[in-house]
C-alpha cells in the first residue's frame, strides 16, 4: 500500500530529476565529499572545470529543489549540501525496499 502523498512524491521526483544531470551530479558529489564545511562557488568551479555561468545555473537548480544552500561570508559565497535532503531522497527510494517480496505480488 503507498503510504505517500502527491506533494511528497512530486518533491522527490523533482530532487531526482534535478541529479539527472552530469554536471549537477558531480556538484553533489563534491559538495558531499568535502561534508557540511562546503566549498566556496570558485573552489567547486576549479574542481569540476565548469564556466561561473554553468555552475550558477546548474547550483540554481539544486537550491531550489532542496539538496543545495548557499551561505555568503564576506566575500565568498560557501556552498553545502543538504544532507538531510539527500537522506530523504534515499529513504523514500529504501522506505518500501523488497515489501511486496514477502507476499508473492508481483510474481509471474
């Protein structure tokens, strides 16, 4: 039984098709390899050689599905990811793992 509502699924749909890009798949990475210190905009450019208007558009599209923030110190603009964005998409992707194994449905 889907225990989730409509809000709850368009929300997860849209993370997920935000990270169907390359680009802004390899931004999640690096801002998840580096944790919840972030980088700044410049560093996260030099590391995936991308041009500022590419990274800016791509790093739009992340804040505003949820997985990215930006957080001005003076002159630099830090980016993180949302880890407990990111733990959500995986636990909605997890939360019915392998339910219907145990009944049979499904079986042909």
């Amino acid at each position: 039984m889907n225990t989730r509502d409509g809000s709850e699924i368009a929300a997860m749909a849209a993370r997920l098709e935000a990270l169907g890009s390359p680009v802004r798949l390899e931004v999640m990475r690096e801002l998840v390899r580096v944790g919840e210190q972030g980088l700044p905009v410049s560093a996260l450019q030099d590391r995936l050689d991308v041009a500022a208007s590419t990274l800016s558009h791509h790093l739009r599209k992340l804040m505003s599905v949820d997985l990215v923030n930006q957080e001005r110190q003076g002159t630099t603009l830090l980016c993180r990811a949302k880890f407990e964005s990111i733990r959500g998409v995986t636990e909605f992707l997890l939360a019915e793992c392998c339910i219907e194994q145990d009944n049979g449905a499904g079986a042909s």
